[in-house]
C-alpha cells in the first residue's frame, strides 16, 4: 500500500466526524454556482478521490447517478456507509473505464495533496474519462496560515500546487477557468 493511501487508512476515522458539515458547506456552494457549469442534460458524476463521499453526496443529492472511486479501503466504508455507490480504484494506476464513460468528473480536495507527477495522472485520467466538464473542487487563491499548516501535517503539496494551479492543468484540457469561491478556495473549470 502507497504511503498516500496509508496515510487516509489512518486518517478516515476523523474525516467521517466532518461528513455532514461538509455535505451542508458542499451543497451551498454547488447550489449557488452549478448555473455557471452549464451542464443541462448531464446525467453521471464520477467522483475521484471520494473520501467519505460528502462531495459525491450533494451530487446525488440533486439528482445525478454518482460513481465514487477511492484508493483507501477504509474511505471507500465510510462513502458508501454514506449512501453512494464507491469502488476501490486508484486513479494514479489508471481507472477500469472506458473513455467518455462520466458526463462530469469531479474532486474535492484532491490535487492539492500530490505531487506534480501524480497530479497529472489525475488530470490525464480525468480528461479521458469526462465527456463534458472535470470540475476540482480545491485551493487556490492566497496562502492561509492555517491550512499551510494542517496540509504540512498531512504531507500535502498545497504551497505547490496554488502557485502552480490552472497553469499545470491546461496541458490536459482545452479550456479552463477559475471560479473563486473564497479568499482560499476556488473551482477549476476543465473542458477535456
């Protein structure tokens, strides 16, 4: 097992204490931006990197058939405890779908925890799974000293990829916009 995943082995106990807050913050924020994704006539999600499923959660929750993978074994307990649908894949060995299998892929908080190499292997198996829009729901934005230092904790590149991030992106996507959502968070908009 990858000292990643090893890491959210040991981790996933606390992460499912925050999986209702997170589902209320989540659902406000898609609420009030989904409009801008123009995304009519999208049916499916694939959720990478899933964790507790609080992200996937809210798309189900407005009506989408939400796939959830995860390379943790206990994450992928505590989604589907949840509610969604999640199989244990990861995403950095290549996922077992076809191409343009997911009208959208998302992730939350996922990026930022890589290293470059294996952030593009997420952009790279993002953009060949989605028909229509890969949304990274993640940091961006300015530096706050507090997450610096809970993502020094956990070993995250965080410092890395808000210097970095939509730059490194659009080597994988023909188009991608920001959509700033606070001082410190934003989404990343890619069209494969």
């Amino acid at each position: 097992m990858n000292p990643h995943v090893r890491k959210f082995q040991f981790i996933a106990p606390f992460y499912g204490l925050f999986f209702k807050p997170q589902v209320v913050g989540y659902s406000w924020v898609i609420g009030k931006h989904i409009p801008e994704l123009n995304i009519a006539g999208c049916e499916t999600v694939l959720d990478l990197g899933s964790g507790t499923g609080a992200f996937g959660r809210c798309w189900q929750d407005l009506g989408y058939n939400v796939t959830a993978v995860d390379a943790s074994p206990a994450m992928v307990r505590l989604c589907l405890k949840n509610g969604l649908q999640c199989l244990e894949q990861d995403f950095l060995k290549g996922l077992t779908f076809p191409d343009d299998h997911f009208d959208i892929v998302v992730g939350a908080y996922v990026a930022h925890g890589l290293p470059v190499a294996d952030r593009e292997k997420l952009y790279r198996e993002s953009a060949r799974v989605a028909k229509e829009l890969v949304l990274f729901h993640d940091f961006g934005g300015r530096s706050r000293f507090s997450v610096s230092v809970i993502e020094k904790m956990e070993g995250s590149f965080y410092r890395e990829f808000i210097a970095r991030a939509p730059g490194e992106m659009e080597r994988f996507f023909r188009r991608v916009d920001v959509l700033p959502l606070s001082s410190w968070t934003c989404w990343y908009i890619c069209r494969p």
